[in-house]
C-alpha cells in the first residue's frame, strides 16, 4: 500500500513537473535571444497603450497607410478642409481608428 501511494506521488511529481517545463522560444528554439537597444525600445512601445492604438490602426486599415504616402485626397477624388488652415493639398490622409464593427455612417 505504502509503495503504490509513493509510486502514485512520484509519478504524479514527474508528470506535473514534465507539464510545467518552460517551452522553447520559437525563435531561437534553447538559446538565449538577444536584442538590439532598438527592439527593446519597439517592445516597450509596442507594450503602451499608445502602442497598442498604433497596432490597431495598422490592422484597421491594411495597405491604406502606404496611400498616405501619395495624394490620398486626389486619390479619393474628396478635399480635406482645416479649419483656420485651408485646404489639404498634401501631407494628410485619412485612417480608420475604430474597428469595422464600431464605425457608424449616416446617409
């Protein structure tokens, strides 16, 4: 009785502590990763809320943030007005900030 509870508990142990091992890092499977002071700043920032508000605009408009980049009111074929400033000629764009499911229109 007293050798099959202790095998029981052994094997118990070594079950439990096979299942808690820590995994190797898909990147460097059993090696130490090293990071630039770079990647350490991008993964604090990434880490922000500002960050994470960063990441969902790039998610909430895939490919649309490279039209930036040329004229996107010539593009859309529309005029971006600034109050006290004028009309956008260059420089600006439009960009989702909410996810398609949030975003509301009117007629």
């Amino acid at each position: 009785m007293v050798l099959s509870v202790m095998t029981c508990s052994i094997g118990t142990g070594w079950f439990l502590a096979s299942q808690f091992q820590p995994k190797p890092s898909p990147i460097a499977p059993g090696a130490a990763v090293k990071l630039t002071e770079q990647q350490v700043q991008d993964l604090k920032l990434a880490s922000t809320p500002e960050g994470r508000f960063v990441l969902n605009i790039a998610a909430y408009n895939p490919g649309k943030i490279q039209d930036c980049l040329s004229n996107q009111a010539e593009v859309l074929k529309t005029t971006i007005q600034v109050p006290t400033l004028g009309k956008v000629e260059y420089g600006a764009c439009l960009l989702w900030v909410v996810p398609t499911e949030q975003r509301k229109f009117s007629p």
